[in-house]
C-alpha cells in the first residue's frame, strides 16, 4: 500500500477525511469563492449560449477555473492539517509526507 493510500485510508477510518471536507466547504463559502465560480459558471454559459453547451464542456472548463480560484491560504492549511494528522497519527513502518 502506498503512503498516500494508507493516509487516505487513516484519513477515512477516523472521520478527519470528513471533517477536512467540511472545513474546506465551510472556508470556500466564507472566502467568496463558491459565489464568484458560481458568477463565472453563469457568464461562461450565457456566452457559448445554453443551446450550444453540454454538461461535459461545462465541466472541462469550470473545473480547471475553480481549481485555480481556490485561494492559496486555504491550500496551505489544508496542506498542515493532514501533514499534522499524519504526524500523529503516523503507524510504524509508513512515511512521513513530504515538506514542500
């Protein structure tokens, strides 16, 4: 099992996967984050027209947007947050994550 999976699978059987969720969720919508991708995905959408747009096209281009709009702070805490649950969470023979 790979580092990443066995975080993710500690990550799960603790409940911290959700929690992180939330708490991602909770600091998009505090950040205006969720109401400007919101704004972008309408306007984008009135401009290729509704008619002459599917939901794969939509998808290809909003993703990527919201990815790039999530604001760097929020990427970094998430970052410690799981650094920080790995650390003490950690279990003999795995790894630590990496710093970056």
């Amino acid at each position: 099992m790979t580092t990443k999976t066995a975080l993710n699978k500690r990550l799960q059987e603790s409940g911290e996967r959700e929690e992180i969720k939330r708490y991602i969720r909770e600091r998009l919508t505090q950040s205006g984050w969720r109401d400007d991708l919101k704004e972008y995905t309408i306007d984008y959408i009135k401009n290729k027209g509704l008619e002459k747009i599917n939901v794969n096209e939509i998808v290809s281009e909003i993703a990527p947007k919201g990815r790039s709009m999530v604001p760097e702070n929020l990427k970094t805490e998430i970052i410690e947050k799981i650094r920080s649950f790995n650390e003490t969470n950690q279990r003999p023979g795995t790894q630590e994550l990496p710093r970056f």
